[in-house]
C-alpha cells in the first residue's frame, strides 16, 4: 500500500512538473511591446501551448494567468547569428570545440548539429542577455564561423589522396534554441558555409582567382554527379576532387535551395562573389562585409542579405580598410537586410547583439531596424520567417520583459520565455560569484561544500 501510494504521489509530482504550465493561458500585459516589426504601447500578449496566441491593446482573456509588465519593455527573444553556442566550451581547448573539421573527406558534409551540447556553460549566459535562438556555424580560415580565428593552416586538411586539401567548405550551420532541456536543435543544415577574400585565397593556392576557379569547377562536379550517381556508384565516372559526402551535402547549394554564407570583407571581393552569385544560380549570405557600404546599393540589387558586426570599424588588415561604424546604417538604407552578429563569434560573447545593435544605433541606424537586425531579420534571412525572431500570432512564444530599454546596456532582462516556458534566470557565473563572494567562507567559517 505504502509503496502503491508512493508511486502514485511521485507521478502526481512529475506530472505538475511537466510543461504543463507552458500549456495554460498567459496574457504578458501593460507592456511597451516591440513586436520586431511594430511597437504597440500598453500591450497584451496572450500565450499558449508554447506559441504566441496573440499580440495587441485587448484586454487580457478571460481565465488567463497574468504577468504585469507596466512599466517594462517586452521583445521577441534575440537571435543570434554565426554563432558558436552549443558548440564552442571554450575555444582554445580544441577537445571541447567541435565548430571545425579538418579532414578533407568531410569538409561540406561537416554538420555542426551533430556536436551540440546542451549543457553547455555559454547557454544560460547568453539567455541572461535575452538570446533565445542562435544560428550555429562551422569555423574556418579567415574567422568566420563560429567567430573564433585562425591561421588558414589550421585547417590543412587530411585523409584520401586527391581530395581537395584543405576543401573550401567549411560545414553546414544549424538551428537552436536556448531553452533549458536535453534537445536544443531546431533545424540542421540551414546553409553552407565557406571563406572568400584573402582567407579563401589561401586555401585555394593563394589567389583569389584561383579560388573562384576551383570554386565554379566543384559546383560543375557536384550537378555532373547529381545526373550520374549510377555511374559513380559503379565507378564508371571520372574521380572527383570530393568525397560521396561532401558531394551529396553540395547538391542543395549547387541548385540554389540552400544558401552559401560566404565571409567576405573587401568591397572587391563582395563585388565578385555577387558576380559569382549570378553566374552559378547559388543563394548568398554575406558575413562580414565590413566595407559593404561601398556596394550596398549593388548587395542590395542582388537581394542578397547581410550578417554584420556594426563596431567593427577598424583597418585591421588590407580587406578593412574601408571599415567604419555606419556600415549597418548605409546597408540599412539601400534596402539589404541586415542581421547583426555579437563579438567574438557570438559563443561567449552573444549577448553583446543587444549592445552592437545599441552602437548602430549611436552611428545612424534606426531603433526599429536595429530590433528587426536581432529578431525578425535573422529569422527572415534562413528561412524560418513567422516561427521566431517576431511577437505574432502562431510564432514560437519566446519573450522577453525587460527591465527598460533593451539595447540600453544597464536595462536587464526580468523574465525570458522559450517556447511559452520561463526560464532560468542564473549562469555559472551567478552562481560561482554567489558561493565565493565572501571568499569562499560561510557563516559557520567553513567551506561551502561543508554546508552551514
């Protein structure tokens, strides 16, 4: 009977903490809400089974539980963009880094998706900062991916014998979520990613001509082996400078239905890869593209997006030289959309969106474009347009209230929902710096792992 009662009172329990509560009715009220397309002044969002039921000035509906949030600021969750959360512990340990491949018989076929951890420390960080979807990409040369740098031999690659080494792909990105959980994924292989300008042209031989040779002659090997896999299986058709699984992984990219995020700086080489771009049918992203004021009347002609860090202003290397802090603004204007990216690939750093969006700001773009630049527009950009990244009816309830101005850096972030659930609001961090404020001792002058 005893042990028939404790079965019953456990299931009781484990029913109560189930995500039930995310099912309920909950209005989120008397908010200013910004919507990531609109701001609407004493708002209502209604909550329910884990999506946005509806946004506007109605009364709360009957029944619902209410949060108050006169007086605060309400936003869709951030994305964050070419980012390494989940992927990336710390950086510098390459066995707790699984952002980059190096052997060249999986180099486009590389998928970040399959490394990510959940438990990762750099998760509820970023959540603190009011992140609650990122795009996860592969590192490379040249530094974009992921964010971290590195020498272009980094990446020499090794394995079969007449394989391109090291290939000019870096992997394909994916979709998470920040919600605390065992499965953080969303969507795998949103788009391929690889290095052009003077990162790419290392790779490639040392010219950027040679690159966009091998370039144009892989994509001609992928569509020859997308009409001939028969023959390849039989070995009836020529060698192939990629392996069956990079091969396969390039189909999409070569078709045009998956887009290639290429890291590009110099005004030049945007130029060419736009040109690229034309030639080959293939669906671009630009990252980086520091002096893409300069052509942003032809980025935007092409309808080809941008992620862009809008503080880096610096003439760090001969691709930079026209780096400047209006970039955002200038892109802004001539139409390109724009998604802005935190500081050092967006892993440790990722809450930094907010304050980057906050300097374009300061340097000419609008208020509502910077929102849209950490919301909607990311969303739009990798095809997930309507399902986050925007307060609307059927999106993904992830909410934040804000304590005031979210790209103020002393605002905060009071409550984050993902998924209609609340989450955590403590870190590592917190934590460590609540069991060590006092230097470590307790009241009882012993250690913490002593208890009081």
């Amino acid at each position: 009977m005893r042990l028939t009662s404790f079965i019953l009172g456990a299931a009781a329990a484990l029913t109560l903490s189930t995500p039930s509560l995310a099912q309920e009715l909950t209005a989120i009220t008397g908010g200013r809400v910004l919507t990531g397309t609109s701001v609407i002044e004493n708002g209502t969002v209604v909550l329910r089974d884990g999506r946005i039921v509806s946004v506007g000035t109605s009364a709360a509906p009957s029944g619902a539980r209410i949060i108050d949030a006169r007086g605060k600021i309400v936003t869709p969750g951030f994305v964050a963009v070419d980012s390494g959360l989940g992927g990336s512990e710390v950086s510098s340990v390459r066995g707790s880094n699984d952002l980059s491949s190096s052997a060249n018989s999986v180099s486009a076929a590389f998928d970040v998706s399959y490394g990510l951890d959940p438990w990762s420390f750099t998760l509820p960080v970023a959540r603190l900062g009011g992140v609650t979807r990122a795009i996860v990409t592969p590192s490379h040369a040249g530094g974009g991916g992921g964010g971290h740098a590195h020498d272009d031999s980094d990446f020499a690659g090794v394995g079969s014998a007449g394989l391109q080494s090291p290939s000019l792909f870096a992997g394909q990105a994916a979709v998470i979520h920040l919600a605390e959980g065992t499965d953080i994924l969303v969507k795998p292989r949103v788009a391929m990613v690889a290095p052009f300008g003077e990162a790419g042209a290392g790779i490639a031989g040392g010219a950027r001509g040679a690159q966009f040779t091998q370039f144009k002659e892989t994509l001609a090997e992928v569509r020859l082996f997308a009409r001939n896999r028969s023959a390849y299986d039989r070995a009836g058709l020529r060698d192939l400078s990629l392996s069956r699984a990079d091969l396969e992984a390039l189909i999409p990219v070569a078709n045009g239905t998956m887009p290639l995020i290429v890291t590009v700086h110099r005004a030049a080489d945007i130029q060419q890869v736009l040109r690229l771009g034309r030639e080959e049918g293939v669906k671009l992203i630009l990252d980086g593209a520091e002096e893409g004021w300069l052509v942003a009347d032809q980025i935007a002609a092409a309808g080809v997006p941008v992620l862009l860090n809008p503080i880096a202003n610096l003439p760090s290397s001969f691709e930079m030289r026209a780096a400047r802090m209006e970039n955002a603004a200038a892109l802004q204007a001539a139409g390109v959309v724009i998604a802005i990216k935190g500081n050092e690939g967006s892993t440790h750093r990722a809450r930094d969106i907010r304050y980057n969006a906050g300097n374009a700001v300061s340097h000419g773009l609008s208020y509502e474009a910077a929102i849209a630049a950490i919301t909607v527009n990311p969303a739009r950009i990798f095809g997930m347009a309507g399902q986050f990244g925007e307060l609307k009816a059927g999106a993904a309830a992830d909410v934040v209230i804000w304590s005031g101005d979210p790209l103020e850096p002393l605002s905060q972030a009071e409550a984050v929902y993902i998924g209609g659930e609340a989450q955590s609001m403590t870190s590592r961090q917190f934590l460590l710096r609540d069991r060590y404020r006092n230097g470590g001792v307790q009241a009882n002058g012993m250690p913490p792992a002593y208890g009081q």
